[in-house]
C-alpha cells in the first residue's frame, strides 16, 4: 500500500526572533549583575584601600607624636641636668602655656593646679611636693584628704616587714583570701599603682573624679553620671590620693654641688671654717660659744633660731648643713611647692597653717637657687616651726614630667608621664637624670581642652591655636 510522505515542519521565524531575545536579555542581565559584582567589589576595595590608607597615616601621625614626646624627655632631662651644673635648683617653672614646638608636633608640659583645679599649670612637678607612702606616719597619713583609718593602717601593714595586723589594717591572712590570691609585700611600695593592690583601695580612691588623671575638672567629671563617669557635679575635683602621695621622694645629704654637709651636732674644722668665712671676727666669736652651748639640735632650723642668726646669715649656710649622718634623706616634703593639704598633713599642724604657709612662701625665679626655709618661723611661729622643720625641704631631686605632643594636623597625640631623678647628677655633671618610672597615658584621651584638636583639625595653624589657647589663660 502506498503511504503518504511526511514532510518535517519548516522552523518559524517569530519562534527563532523569540528565542534570540531571550537570550540576548538574560545575558544582559547576568551582564548587569556582572559588572555590579564587579562595581561593588571595586567600591569596597577601594573603600577598604581608603581606610587602610587613613589607618597608615593615623598610624604615623601618632608614631609621630610619640616619638616627639621622648623627644621632648630628653630635652627635659638635658635642662635638668645643666641647672644642677649650674648649682640651681631644678625647677622649670617657666615653660610657657602656650607649648613648645618639635618638628612637626606641638608639645606641652602639664601639671596639676592646685590652687585652681580648673587649669594646668605648665612645667614640671617635684615629687617633693607630695608626702611619702614609705616613711609617712599613721598620724600624718589620716590628715590627707579621702584618706579612712583603716587605709592608712592598711597603707602601714602592706610595707613593715612584720606580720601583725594593725587594727584595721591588712597581712597576708586577708589577701590570701582574695580571688587570686598572694601575700602582702612587708616592703616598701615600688609605685604608686600598687596602692591598688592594698585593702581598700581602687580607682575610685586613688584618682577620685579625675578618670584621665590630667589634674583638672574636665566637663566629663563635673556631670553627675551623664557621661558615664560616676562624680558628684559639685564644681570641684576630687583629686584621688594619688595627687598627694609619691614613693620617689630622697635627697642625697649634700648641697647643690655634690659636697657633703656638715654635721652641726659635732664641733668640726669644716663648721669653723664656713663661718669664718661668712661673719666678722667678732660674731664668729659669738657663734662659736653659744652653737657648743646649744647642742644637740632637733634640726637646722632648730639651730638657726636658738643661735639667734640673721636671715641672711642663715640662708648663706642653710643649704651646707645637716643634722643627720644618713648619705639620703628620703620623703622631705618641699615647702616652696606642696600643696596645703600636704604641709596640713605634717608632724605639729593644724587644720589652716598649710594654707598660711602658701600664702606666705617667696616665689622663687626660675634660676635662683632655692631659699632657706627660715621665713616659715614668721608664720608658724618658733614652736610649731621647729616641729615641722624636720620633715621640711627647699627643693625636689625627683621630677615628674606629664608631655603631650600632637601632630601639627591634629590627627595623632601621645601623652607620656615619667619620673626622672637629678640626684646622679648632683657633683657629676657628665650625668643625665635618671628615667625611674614611665607610663604611657595616652589611652586615657586628650587631657587638655579640645578645641585645640578641633583647630587643628579645621586647618588652623599650631601657632594661631596655640596663641589663641595661651590668651584664654591670660
């Protein structure tokens, strides 16, 4: 039988146009989706570029600023130790606020007002100034301000070498006890800090409402907890006892050129002669019978009033006398530059002579050697002064230096605290001060107003800003 012949279907045209446009759109949009890809990496690359490059110059500026601070340490430690060449006492009381310029940083020299805790003051602070957590009293450490009973018996269990505890106080039977246990040190505190290891003590007690510790009310400390800083808005700082307290203070038994004093308890050829050389004939004659009649002396001021010297007299002899054979002296406190809740703290006080002592103190230039301490018998009177006089200095050896340095653009700062040491120094004018102690406080912020940071920020030059800052202060 004869079958019909089948014949394949032609394509369609309208099919294959139909078909061509599908593909081409889907390759389109995977095209889009492509170059989005593609765009979106580029943004981020870029963006991630952007931000590695803004790390890098953060990184530098702050490298910058850091190394412009030890810089700075350096310069410190060179004056320091040509003021001690030049028989002065070191003092730097002269360092201008409006900061001071290394290369391409601007740098100040910070320090605590105590007389205003809204400000600075600008140079460096001894740490004579300060009473000394080593060889304080019980009595003299109740007197400093936030100071409890048991802190101060805690302060005196932690550094005796015995393993009585006084009442109130705390051994190793207590701190044994503590989470992570060890034993209390029976020795004498190295730190500041590690105050923060004795009972009852903490931030909040040894740097009061000042979190930054740059010694001055900041808005955020003055704000109730809005700003997340616990203070009690009242106007005032709250120091902490870490403003008041020092473990670095000791003097070589010598006068400012490295020569050893002269023991005014003994009959001596060195103590005939320094007087031979200051008075006439006569008054050496004087003298001479009424110091043999006098001794023993409490302390130097001790022999000025009972010898009936002349102020002139005794400051040209003051700084060559002594009254103890020990080769240091350590924690003196220094009347030209304590604070008044320190002197109020000392052997003999009472609440109110501190502050007359400020009010009366000379005010000594930046090179002129330090005073004797003779004038405080005009304020104290005899009695209360000779008391005191033991415990009393005219100059500091060991020097605090708080630097701030920020970069030029205002982009990277560092703030570097040491403590350094002139008394190597003292008759070795080879010698640089000794670096004892250094802290970088540059975690905790900017410690100085910040609309110097937001003026160089804006473009503002580092002299304008740092005029403009230094007008404030006027």
């Amino acid at each position: 039988m004869h079958r019909p012949t089948q014949h394949n279907p032609a394509p369609s045209t309208r099919g294959n146009a139909v078909h061509g446009r599908r593909c081409a759109g889907a390759a389109f949009i995977i095209t889009l989706l492509v170059v989005t890809v593609l765009a979106s990496l580029v943004l981020v690359f870029a963006y991630s570029m952007r931000a590695e490059a803004m790390a890098a110059t953060n990184h530098a500026a702050v490298a910058e600023a850091r190394w412009a601070a030890y810089g700075v340490i350096e310069a410190v430690r060179g004056d320091l130790a040509q003021d001690i060449a030049n028989g002065e006492s070191p003092r730097l009381s002269d360092v201008p606020a409006a900061g001071g310029r290394v290369g391409g940083t601007v740098y100040w020299l910070i320090g605590p007002d105590y007389n205003d805790d809204t400000q600075h003051v600008y140079g460096i602070a001894g740490e004579s100034s300060k009473l000394n957590l080593n060889n304080a009293t019980y009595e003299m450490l109740i007197e400093l301000p936030g100071m409890t009973e048991n802190n101060a018996a805690a302060i005196i269990d932690w550094r005796d070498d015995d393993t009585e505890t006084a009442p109130g106080g705390a051994e190793s039977d207590y701190y044994l006890t503590r989470p992570t246990p060890y034993n209390a040190k029976d020795g004498p505190f190295e730190t500041i800090g590690e105050l923060a290891m004795v009972r009852g003590f903490n931030a909040d007690v040894l740097f009061g409402e000042d979190t930054n510790q740059n010694g001055r009310l900041d808005p955020t400390e003055d704000d109730g907890d809005a700003s997340g800083v616990d203070d009690n808005a009242d106007g005032s700082l709250n120091r902490g006892l870490a403003a008041f307290t020092t473990v670095y203070s000791s003097e070589p038994n010598t006068d400012l050129t490295g020569e050893e004093r002269i023991n005014i308890q003994q009959r001596s050829q060195e103590l005939g002669a320094l007087l031979n050389d200051l008075v006439d004939e006569d008054r050496f004659a004087e003298l001479a019978g009424t110091i043999d009649d006098n001794r023993p002396y409490e302390n130097v001021l001790d022999f000025y009033i009972r010898n009936e010297l002349t102020e002139a007299e005794f400051d040209a002899m003051h700084d060559k006398l002594t009254t103890s054979g020990q080769d240091e002296r350590t924690g003196l406190v220094d009347v030209y530059t304590a604070s008044a809740d320190v002197l109020n703290a000392l052997p003999g006080m009472k609440p109110g002579d501190g502050e007359l002592l400020v009010a009366d103190r000379p005010v000594l230039a930046a090179d002129e050697p330090p005073g004797s301490i003779a004038w405080i018998v005009d304020t104290l009177g005899e009695e209360k002064a000779t008391a005191v006089a033991g415990r009393l200095t005219n100059r500091s050896t060991q020097f605090t230096v708080d630097v701030v340095a920020v970069t030029e653009d205002g982009r990277g700062f560092c703030r570097l605290r040491v403590v350094l040491d002139v008394s190597p120094t003292i008759g070795d004018n080879a010698t640089l001060p000794e670096i004892v102690y250094i802290q970088d406080l540059t975690g905790l912020g900017w410690p100085m107003d910040t609309e110097i940071l937001d003026q160089l920020r804006a473009g503002v030059t580092p002299e304008e800003v740092a005029q403009a800052y230094s007008d404030t202060l006027q």
